[in-house]
C-alpha cells in the first residue's frame, strides 16, 4: 500500500472519527454480540426437537436417514461461509447479514407444517444458508471494530453470545416441547428470533467494511505469503494447505465441528435409548453448548494473554475425553459431566481457532479467510453426520462416539506437531 493511501486513510479517520478498539466501538459491538445470540437461537430451536420428531413423528429408525438434515445443513452452511466472505469483501457486510436474516424467514414455518421428512431437510439446506451469512458477518465485523489488540476477547464474546443463544433455546424448546408438543410451539421461538434479528440489522447495525481499510494501512504481513494483494485462489491454498498455522486451525475446526454433529444428532437418541425424560435430554442438549457458551467469555481473552496453540491442543484433547465418558457411560450423572467437559473443551478451542485466523490473515482479505476456515469447520457437520451415522447403524452409537473421540484427540496432536506459537506481545503466529 502507498504511502498516499495510507495518509488518506489517517485522515479519514480523524475526519469521521472512526477509531479501532473494543471501548471505542462498544455500543456497536454489544449490537452485534445481541444480534449474534439471535443468531445462535434460530440454530437452537432445533437442537432438542429435530431428532426427536424424526423418530417420533417421521418414524425415521435409521440413524443415517435421521442425521440428514444435519447433513443437508452443513453443506449449505459451510459452502454459504465461503461465499459470505467474498461477499462481504465486495459489497460489505451489512447487505450480506441482512441478507442471511432474509433467507431465514420461511424456516419455522417449513419445520411446523412440513409433511414429510423431506421438508425438514429443505428447511436446513436454507438455515445453513442463512447461518452461513448472519454468523460469518458478524464475526468478520466483531474483528474489523476491535482491531488487532483484543481480537481473542472479542471472538470469545461473538461466539459465548452465539452459543448460550443455542443453550438457552435449545432448553426452553425441550420445556415447551414437553409441554405443548412437538409442533408447532419450539419453532414459533425461532420465528420471533427472525423477526427480531432483521428489523435490529436494518435499522440498527452499521456498516463495518472501512474499519477493515483502517486496519490494512498499518498492518504488516505475518510472513511474505501473506501480503495484501492475493487472488481468492492464493488465499483458499494458503489458509488451506499451505500455511502451517492457518491449515492446521483449519483441520482442528473441521474435527470440533465433526463431533459437534454428532451430538447434536445422536446424543439425544443415545440418552432417549437409556430411557431419559424429553426434560432430561433437553437438559444435557443445553448444557454442552451452555457451558461452550458461557466459558468463551474466559478462554477467547486467555488467548490474548497466553498465546493460541497450547489452549486449542489443551481443548482438542479434553473434548476427545468428555466422548469417551459419553461413549462409556450409562447415565445422566455421567452423561451431564461428561457434557460440561465436552463444553469447556469446545470453549478453549472456538474463539481462539477464530483469533489465530485473524492473527495471520491480511485485513484485505481476512473476511474471505475467515470464509475459507468456516468453510472446512462447518464441513464437519456434514462429515460428523454422515460418519457417526454409518458407524451407529453398522455398530451402535457408543462406538460412532468412541470413533470420534479417537479423530479428536489425534487433531489436537497434529496442531501440537505443526502450527506456529504466538508472539504474545503482538499476537501474531510467529
């Protein structure tokens, strides 16, 4: 970048008073963090609900068969994440997150009157689309407020708000669905969530974009590779395949993903099997991603202080423990531990797999970065489903979990061997 530019962007912002920083844009910031719980609610409607009205309702016996509407919405979600970057790249981010809240509209309606499983795995292929939009922007747009400074706070925030979104709902559908059935109260939730999070992206949320341009003048590329002038497909090899730091946050988001989709799936039919109540499986349904939630709050800052690689090893292996316990275990004590392990492992490894993305990446390009990552993790929905599902159907579920818990642990092995420490001083992966 010349030095031209970089004057012109200094004095843009000390002509509009666009700063950097955390404090500087809080107002703006907790907009997000809400819109974001939003966000997390509309996927959290379905959590508690979804595999039981398989069986139930749809007499669905096969796990597979069960465990495509997860499929159906990885895909569209992981492929949605990769397009939302470029997009927002080129168009900005607020028309991409209104957009995705858009596209969400018909979904509640779609899971109350679908008469057929088919209809079900529509509505997925869409909401995977519009979290896909919605999710990807606001993390793109947390990271252009704050800047380089507290960027692993800031993921802990965008991500805790996210996912106590998902707890929060996927507890109250399990009590409402216990109590007024299946259909259609659960999903009458997530049309208020709709509703909500596109009037507050309209008229509330700003644009975000020339924070990102701020950031560009003064930022110095992690490595040669990483400069600001790459091709969208220079950027996919490098966060891919090429840069250690950057494919190995890849492939350990694409594991965390894996074996979320499996408990999201088949946990719930596991604890239904052991002849738990709707109330208990909604309690263990929530407290996994309560816990994931409410614990990024604490472990997206540790990453600023302490550096990324060590808490994504350290929660890549507790994960692969708590499916072990699950996979073993034969009631609710157990399950209900192992389910708060499994949360505090996800917590250590989900903002800070963010942050060490925005350590490396370029602000020209980081959103089509962050993209690419979300593309591989969210991929691990898809590849979660399909392989618990033919493992539980040819063995059982105890051993899609043990098969799982066994990819997670060699994960966290494999950033050990490769990925890059941190400089904590300037939070770059050195």
């Amino acid at each position: 970048m010349t030095s031209g530019n970089t004057n012109s962007l200094r004095q843009q912002r000390h002509g509009n008073g666009m700063t950097l920083g955390l404090r500087q844009n809080l107002a703006q910031f907790m907009l997000l963090v809400a819109v974001n719980a939003l966000v997390g609610g509309t996927l959290g409607q379905e959590r508690t609900v979804l595999p039981l009205l398989a069986g139930q309702v749809f007499h669905l016996d096969l796990y597979t068969s069960a465990l495509t509407y997860i499929l159906a919405f990885g895909l569209a979600k992981a492929g949605t994440n990769y397009f939302a970057g470029t997009l927002s790249d080129r168009y900005g981010r607020k028309p991409v997150l209104i957009a995705g809240w858009i596209i969400a509209l018909p979904v509640p309606l779609m899971l109350i009157l679908g008469p057929s499983w088919g209809w079900i795995v529509a509505a997925n292929v869409i909401l995977g689309v519009s979290q896909g939009l919605t999710w990807s922007t606001t993390v793109v747009m947390k990271m252009d407020l704050v800047g380089p400074s507290k960027r692993g706070l800031a993921m802990g925030l965008n991500e805790a708000a996210g996912y106590l979104g998902v707890a929060g709902t996927a507890l109250a559908t399990g009590y409402i669905a216990a109590n007024y059935g299946l259909r259609p109260g659960p999903f009458l939730l997530g049309a208020a969530y709709i509703a909500l999070g596109l009037g507050l992206s309209v008229f509330a949320v700003k644009e975000t974009r020339d924070h990102a341009r701020l950031e560009a003048a003064n930022h110095t590329a992690a490595h040669a590779d990483a400069h600001g002038e790459l091709s969208n497909r220079e950027i996919f090899t490098l966060t891919s395949f090429r840069d250690k730091s950057l494919s190995s946050v890849s492939q350990a988001g694409m594991v965390n993903n894996l074996n979320d989709g499996l408990a999201w799936g088949l946990f719930p039919v596991l604890f239904a099997a052991a002849g738990l109540t709707i109330e208990k499986i909604g309690i263990l349904a929530a407290v996994y991603p309560a816990v994931w939630g409410a614990a990024q709050l604490v472990t997206g800052a540790l990453s600023d202080k302490y550096g990324r690689k060590w808490l994504i090893v350290g929660g890549m292996l507790v994960q692969a423990a708590a499916l072990g316990m699950i996979a073993v275990g034969q009631d609710f004590g157990i399950w209900l531990t192992a389910a708060v392990l499994l949360g505090l492992g996800t917590a250590m490894v989900y903002p800070t797999l963010l942050a060490a993305i925005g350590d490396v990446a370029h602000p020209q390009w980081r959103a089509r970065s962050v993209g690419i990552y979300r593309l591989w993790r969210d991929g691990g929905f898809a590849v979660g489903a399909l392989l618990s599902g033919i493992i539980a159907d040819a063995f059982g579920i105890p051993a899609a979990v043990g098969v799982v818990a066994g990819l997670t642990a060699l994960s966290g092995i494999l950033v050990a061997i490769r990925m890059r420490g941190t400089d904590h001083h300037s939070h770059r992966l050195m």
